[in-house]
C-alpha cells in the first residue's frame, strides 16, 4: 500500500476501521482523481469498430456456409455408403431400360427383379458411374439424405401432369391401357 495520509493510519492503530475498507477508499479516491471514464470514441475508433463488426458477421456467415457444405457431403456420403451397402445383387438375362440424365440406360436383371422393379419394391440408384438395384426401405433413406440420386422409382406417386395438357386428350388416351411391365 502507498503511502496512507495520517488520519487513517491513527484510526487503523485505534482500531477503528478495517485495512480492508481504507484500500477501497483508497481506490476510489484514485479513480476520482484520474479521470471518470474513457473519454467518448473519436471517428476513427466508429470507424474501426464498424469494420470489425461487419467482419465478425461475413466470418459468421462464412462459417455458417461451410458448415452447411460440410453437411451436404456428409449426407451424400451416407447415402452413397447405403447404396453401397444395401444394393441388392443383379443376376439377369433381361434388360430394364430406363432414361437417366437424358439418355437411356439398361440394367441386366431376372424377372423376379424386373416385377419388383414395376411393382416399386426395388428402387434404380445412381452408384458412382453406374447404377444399382435398391430394396424400398433402402431407397427411402437414400431419398431422405440426397434424393438425386434415386434414378427408377415407380413406387412413388406420379407428378402432376403438366399444365398444357387438356381434359379432351386425357378422356381420348385413356381408352388406350399401358402395361406397366412393358419391354422396349
């Protein structure tokens, strides 16, 4: 402690007051001494606080953005290692065409799989550069984590059909039944 004025060290020898209570006093008698605060911020220090602040938030967003990316090929991960997982083996000597990125495809199968395909049990699934047979349970997880790539899937419910078409071509198309097991 510097040194105290006379008054309080008699009344500390009297017994008067606490050492403890003449250094708060002694602080804040500092405090009043030098000064009552930081002065008020100048432009620069505006300016420099803005800056800052503006960067904290572009990191924040940064992060965010990456982190969102970081879950994206996390989920494509998990569903490439289902696919992997769960495809179910093709041992086929018919063909099942199907049309994927604007060209048609064909898969070697056996006809168990070639109705299971139609019926909507087994599900086509893009696997690398190639494609597989996938159980429905499968392919609904699949759906959940990244849902490009599921190729053939007759099991889910149809589009909508596209605006332009009208009533009167649907009521005339309709006299004229496809199978849904047809080879082409």
């Amino acid at each position: 402690m510097a040194k105290a004025n006379p008054l309080q060290e008699q009344l500390l020898k009297a017994g008067l007051v606490k050492k403890s209570k003449v250094a708060e006093v002694a602080r804040e008698q500092h405090k009043a001494r030098h000064g009552k605060g930081a002065p008020p911020p100048t432009d620069s220090q505006r300016e420099a606080e803005r800056v800052r602040a503006e960067k904290v938030e572009r990191d924040r967003a940064l992060a965010a953005e990456h982190k969102a990316r970081a879950r994206a090929a996390e989920l494509a991960a998990q569903a490439r290692q289902i696919i992997h997982d769960k495809q179910v083996p093709r041992a086929g000597q018919l063909e099942y065409r199907f049309t994927a990125d604007g060209a048609i495809r064909s898969l070697l199968v056996d006809e168990a799989q070639r109705r299971q395909l139609a019926a909507g049990t087994l599900v086509v699934a893009r696997l690398g550069e190639g494609y597989a047979l996938l159980p429905r349970a499968a392919a609904d997880k699949v759906r959940e984590r990244d849902a490009g790539l599921i190729v053939v899937d007759h099991g889910q419910a149809a589009e909508a059909p596209p605006a332009e078409s009208n009533a009167e071509d649907d009521a005339y198309y309709a006299q004229f039944k496809v199978p849904d097991d047809l080879m082409w």
